[in-house]
C-alpha cells in the first residue's frame, strides 16, 4: 500500500516542491549515459520525475514496459520500502524479468552504519516552504520506532491556508550490504559495482547489477 504521502492528493502534489532539486538523480543520469541505455523502468517512481528527465535526455522511460528495457532504476532508497525478504526478492526478479539480457538495474541504499534515522527529528527536519497557488507548508520527520533493521517514521504536513495537518506514515528496512549482495546473487544478477553515491559522499551505496546475457 502506498505512503500518504503518495496516496493523499494533496501530499502528492507537493512532494517534487518538497523534495526540491533532486542533484541526487544526476548520477543515475550519469549511470545511463554510462551504460549506454537508451530505455528505462524506473521503480517505484514516485511523481515520475526520474522518468521525466530521462526523456528529456531522449531516452524511453516507461512504466509498464512492452519490451524488456536496458536500465532499471529506483532512485531515492527505493530498495528499503520492501520490508521482507520475499517482497524484495520478488521484485528483484520482476525487475529481472523486465531486463534485457545484458541490462542494468542500478539503486541505492542507505549504509546501516550511519544510522540516518537519528537525524530524522522534527528539530532537524523542519522546513517551512512556500508553495506556488497552494501558500505556506511546514513539515518535519518524527521517528516512531525502531524495531532491528526496520525504522517508522512519520512525516507531519501543516498547510498554513486552512490549518490542516496531515501525516504520512512510513516503515523502512535497512539492509546490510551482505543481504543486497546476497540477494542479487541469488535472483540471478551478476554485481557489476558498488559506487559511492556522489551528492552523498560516504553515506550510501550504489549497487550496480547486470543481468547476465
Ligand atoms: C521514497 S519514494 C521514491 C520515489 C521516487 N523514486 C523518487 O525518486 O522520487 C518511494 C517510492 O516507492 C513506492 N513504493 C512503496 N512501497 C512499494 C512497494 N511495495 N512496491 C513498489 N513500490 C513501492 C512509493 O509509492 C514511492 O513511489
């Protein structure tokens, strides 16, 4: 089931103001160049804004592929939304299945070890934006537990023109980077590399698997 914040009509429609440049795809970008690829299913693509830019550097972004595509991506720790490991197996082989043989799937995913949630407190988190035709929103982020590799959080909404709050409720599982390895393995993926994500130097790790072919 979706988050609120993609679910909730009015969430969903700041989320792009919200999440603000997005310097964080330029490497996923970069990565397409890289390999040549000139189709792409972006997973769980939020607004689609990844898919977006891609077809603004020519490529084919699709969602729901005919063809089997060259690259998949999920950008913005999508890999951690999958809490089990059957959920993320099976999307593993979905992703698998929707490759060309030779393609790419490249994610990211948060380093346990910097233990980023510690972060995520309204004192830390709180921004106060102004949103064109819809005026003042402030927001933050509020843990709510922490439970072994799995993290709930929520995220709070106040929209200064009618006073309403609405929140967003959201768990996460932070793998290690022996269960990404293993898992990829297993699903039938070769690792091509593992990279530092580079607006984010030292803090996630960009896996880089190929479908063999
Ligand atoms: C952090 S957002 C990232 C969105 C987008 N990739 C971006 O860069 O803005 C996580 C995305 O994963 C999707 N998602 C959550 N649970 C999912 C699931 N079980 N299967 C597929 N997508 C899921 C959400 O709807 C959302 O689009």
């Amino acid at each position: 089931m979706a988050d609120a914040l993609f679910g909730e009509p009015r969430l969903a429609a700041i989320y792009d103001l919200v999440e603000g440049e997005r310097r964080d795809l330029d490497h996923y970008l970069a990565m397409a160049a890289e390999l040549g690829a000139r189709s792409l299913l972006d997973v769980g693509c939020g607004t689609g804004t990844f898919a977006c830019h891609a077809a603004g550097r020519g490529m084919d972004a699709t969602r729901l592929p005919e063809l089997q595509v060259d690259l998949a991506t999920m950008t913005a720790n999508v890999a951690h939304v999958f809490l089990t490991d059957e959920d993320w197996a099976a999307t593993l082989r979905g992703v698998h299945a929707a490759l060309r043989p030779g393609g790419h799937l490249v994610f990211e995913v948060r380093d346990p070890a910097r233990q980023a949630w510690l972060r995520w407190t309204r004192e830390t988190t709180y921004r106060s934006l102004d949103a064109p035709g819809i005026g003042r929103v402030e927001t933050w982020w509020d843990v709510t537990g922490v439970s072994g590799e799995l993290v709930s959080y929520r995220r709070t909404y106040v929209f200064g023109a009618d006073g309403v709050a609405l929140t967003s409720d959201s768990t996460r599982r932070f793998w290690s980077r022996a269960e990404i390895e293993d898992s990829l393995r297993s699903t039938g993926y070769v690792l091509a590399g593992v990279r530092d994500a580079p607006d984010r130097p030292g803090r996630e790790w960009v896996f880089i698997a190929r479908k063999p072919g």
